[in-house]
C-alpha cells in the first residue's frame, strides 16, 4: 500500500535502478577480459596508425537486462498518469498514458491532449514545461524511443566503443609526457576488429631529436540503439535516463 502523496511509479524505478546496477557488474566483468585493445603500426615519418583489435563483442544477455532496466522506467511513468487521474477523482482507463510525443505539434494535438484529459490542470501545466517530445526534453523522449525500440528486438543490441584517454610524448627516450584529453575527447563507436581508431603524426624540428608520440584508448560497452547521449558508456546512459524519470516523478507527485 503506497502513502499519501506518493506514486506505485518508484517501485519500477527502484527495479531499473537495481538492473543498471546488475548491469554495471556484468560490464566490469566483461571488460576484466580485456576483450578490446588498440595496436599501433608506424610509418616511415614516425607517426603511427592505431587499430582495434576486438577479441570478444558484448554479450547478448546484456542488451536484455538493458531493456529491462528502460521498459521499467518508461512504464513507472503510466503508472504516474493513473494515480493523478485517481487523484483526480476519475477512473482510469487504457486512453490514459504518459504523453510522449514525436514533436510539439503532436503533444497539443487532441490525440496528444487526450492522454491526460483527466489528471489535473495543474499536472498538465507542468508537463507542457517538461516537454515530453522530440525537439523538447530529448533524454526524457529516449527512454520512450529506446522502450520501442526494445519491443522489435529479441535483444536490444550493444557495442563496443572507444574514446581517446591521453596521449604521450617522448623525447630523446627519456621520460614520456602524459597529456589527458579531458572532456570532449572524441568517441568511436561502434568498434569493431579493424576499426581505425586514430593517428598520430611527427614533424621532428631538429635531427638530432627523437620522439614519439603514443595514444592510449579506453574502451567500454555502449548501446547501439541509442540516439540522445549516443556512445555513452551503457550504465552512464542509464543511470542519466534513470536521472530524468525521477525528476519528471518528482514534480508530479506533489498533485496526487
């Protein structure tokens, strides 16, 4: 029995949380396997292209505790719909839902409005600003686009991808320079074997200097489907879509 004021929708919540932490320890598991490496092949400038070498992809059942983890958060958010419609005084019925949309037009549109034709007023106020459409709250529309997206895959597929860690720079052998890339390092994704995933290039400006320059890569499990946040790290991705739906929860419950 829920308290007053509350919505049942935290409970699916709570059970997509504990799938993206189930999730998380598969992916550490995995990737303990050292299942992606970058090699580097030097050319005669001294510069060098780098290569992923893909030993193992993701395995298949991660993509289904991912779809698990989304159909709990997209349905949290019809559950919300249904206790403001019985907070409302109203019954529910199947019209009832959360009014995701393809774009702005279609959220005012009547079809649109009838998905909420019973909440309150007040809740309907606060999902216009929320924007629940492409085009307006694009995190929050993915957790309803990747929900679909779940419904036409046995499995929901993942990837491999990489991003840029650092680079370093060697002089005359001596001690490298480490150079972390920071945020807005550039993502790779999907990898697969072969995938060129970068390059370095050396212009030496005396001939008695030697350097070197190498790259290092980091390589994690992402979800193929994803649009919003594409190439993000899967229990990133989750935990940022797990973030949005409470939010929306949040302020919404307070009409109930």
């Amino acid at each position: 029995m829920r308290s007053p004021g509350t919505t049942d929708a935290w409970v699916k919540i709570e059970r997509a949380e504990q799938h993206i932490r189930d999730l998380d320890a598969e992916v550490a598991a995995f990737l303990d396997t050292r299942p992606y490496a970058a090699v580097a092949k030097m050319h005669r400038n001294g510069g060098k292209t780098f290569r992923a070498v893909v030993r193992e992809q993701p395995p298949a059942h991660l993509g289904l505790i991912a779809g698990d983890a989304i159909h709990n958060l997209r349905s949290s958010l019809d559950i919300l719909i249904w206790d403001l419609v019985r907070a409302n005084r109203l019954q529910p019925s199947r019209s009832d839902m959360f009014p995701f949309a393809r774009n702005a037009e279609e959220y005012l549109s009547k079809r649109g409005r009838g998905k909420i034709k019973s909440i309150p007023q007040a809740a309907v106020d606060v999902l216009d600003a929320i924007q629940p459409y492409r085009g307006g709250n694009d995190v929050l529309h993915e957790v309803h686009r990747l929900d679909i997206e779940d419904k036409h895959h046995v499995l929901l597929p993942m990837a491999a991808a990489a991003e840029y860690l650092r680079f370093s720079v060697t002089a005359n052998g001596g001690k490298p320079v480490l150079f972390p890339m920071g945020d807005g390092a550039p993502i790779i994704s999907p990898v697969k074997d072969g995938t060129k995933l970068g390059w370095t290039e050396i212009s030496i400006p005396h001939p008695k200097l030697e350097m070197d320059m190498d790259v290092e890569f980091a390589f994690y499990v992402t979800l193929s489907e994803a649009k919003v946040c594409a190439g993000k790290p899967i229990g990133e991705l989750l935990t940022e879509l797990a973030n949005v739906v409470e939010r929306t929860v949040t302020q919404l419950e307070v009409f109930l």
